[in-house]
C-alpha cells in the first residue's frame, strides 16, 4: 500500500510540475543514476551499474532533445550533453568511476544554475506582483 501511495505521488509531481521544474527533476535523476552507477561499480554489481548508466544515458538524451535550438547557448549545452553521454558511455564499457565522475561534476554544475536560475526567476514574479 505505501509502495502504490509513493508511486503516485511520484506520478502527481511529474504531471502538475512546470516544464522548469521537469528540467531540475531530470537533472536530480540524472545524479541519482550517476551515483547508484559509481556505488554499483564499488561493490562489483556489473549489471546494476549498467542498468544505472542506461537511465542516467536515457535522462542526457531526454536533456538534449529538449533544448530549443533557437537559442545561441542551446549549442553550448548540446555539446555539454553530449560529452556527458561520451562519459556515461565510457563508464558503462569499462565500470570504471573515473568518466562518471567527469560527467557527475558537470551534470552537478548544470543543475545548481538551473536551480539558481529558477530561484532568481521567482524572486522577480514576486517582486514584479508586490509593485
């Protein structure tokens, strides 16, 4: 029963979330696969690495495709993308931590903007309703 309850309620934060806040749960699942992929590799479970890397691998592309290539910076995260995915490829041949790593740090970075980013975008709505 608390299994089904949590699912929906997962399944409630996606549906009513902002395309904004789908961007950060992306960006939060991307880490968490990242992670279960090293720990996964630290302990010699092969087959649940991989199957870590595969999802963190689905969110970059889900990431990537999303972009709005109307933006000039879109090109900028194209390439961050795609050398993240080159890592988590990497990773995933080899078990090694090594390119999760470099892909962590970056994936890391790109969501703490994002979040500040959102955060600076709220604080003007609410000033912008307050004048």
């Amino acid at each position: 029963m608390t299994y089904n309850a949590l699912n929906q309620y997962k399944q409630n934060a996606v549906f009513t979330a902002t395309p904004e806040e789908l961007t950060l749960m992306l960006y939060d699942g991307g880490i968490k696969f990242m992670n279960i992929a090293k720990y996964s590799i630290e302990n010699n479970d092969v087959q649940r690495a991989h199957e870590a890397l595969i999802r963190a691998q689905d969110i970059i592309i889900e990431l990537n495709s999303s972009l709005n290539m109307e933006y000039e910076i879109s090109t900028n995260f194209r390439r961050l993308y795609g050398f993240i995915l080159d890592k988590l490829i990497d990773a995933n041949i080899q078990k090694n931590m090594e390119p999760i790593d470099e892909a962590l740090d970056i994936l890391i970075e790109m969501r703490d903007t994002w979040k500040e980013a959102m955060q600076q975008v709220k604080k003007k709505v609410y000033q912008n309703r307050q004048v």
